[in-house]
C-alpha cells in the first residue's frame, strides 16, 4: 500500500506527521519559513507529491550546478539534494548528517518558539 493510499484510507491528514518522512528536525525548519514558502515545501514534502518533487529537485541540482550565471545560484543545489533525499535512498543518510550538525551546532533553528522572521 502506498503512502498516499495510505492517508486516504486512515484519514490522517494532518501534515506534520505526513512530511520529510517523519522526521521532527525538517518539520521544525520548515516551521521557521516565512508563510508563503511554508505552504509550498510542506506541498513538495507531501508523499503524494512525489512527481512534482522529483524534477522540482533535479532541476534545483542542475541550476545549481550552472550558479556561474546570474539568475542561478549556489543555494539552489543543497535544497535540490534536500528535496531529492526524501525519494532516493542513498541521500537520506546525508541528510540525517546535515541535520545531526544543525542540531549540535545551531540548535537556535530547531527552536519553534522563534520567530519566523529571525534571521539568526
């Protein structure tokens, strides 16, 4: 049974146990998001949303590759990899790392009472 199946069947909609394959850490960054950037990672994070999340990643990886030019940018590849890590296996250990340094050394931007506008 798929995932999206899943939540159709058990009814369970509620979004923050259905994003980033249940890990709390990518919820509680994606809190921090200003309201407009929230809504569409907490989309592309949805197991349903696998064929927008997929090339959305790709694209983000290649465009970030090309960062030399001046619409591109370096920030692009980093969350390309993030997107593509919640579908390839191979990535999610990087990223369980990534996300074990940002909760040692910066444990500031897990923090839900922050505010969202805190540039820290």
């Amino acid at each position: 049974m798929s995932a999206a199946s899943d939540e159709r069947t058990t009814g369970t909609g509620d979004a923050t146990s259905q994003m980033a394959g249940g890990d709390p850490r990518i919820d509680k960054l994606v809190h921090r998001l200003p309201p407009r950037m929230e809504g569409a990672v907490s989309y592309l994070l949805k197991p349903s949303s696998r064929w927008v999340r997929i090339p959305s990643g790709a694209l983000l990886v290649v465009g970030g590759v090309f960062s030399f030019l001046p619409v591109l940018g370096v920030w692009m590849l980093p969350l390309g990899l993030a997107l593509l890590a919640e579908d390839v296996p191979a990535l999610r250990s990087s990223r369980s790392k990534v996300l074990d340094w940002v909760e040692r050394k910066k444990p500031q931007w897990l923090d839900p009472s922050a505010a969202k506008n805190d540039q820290s």
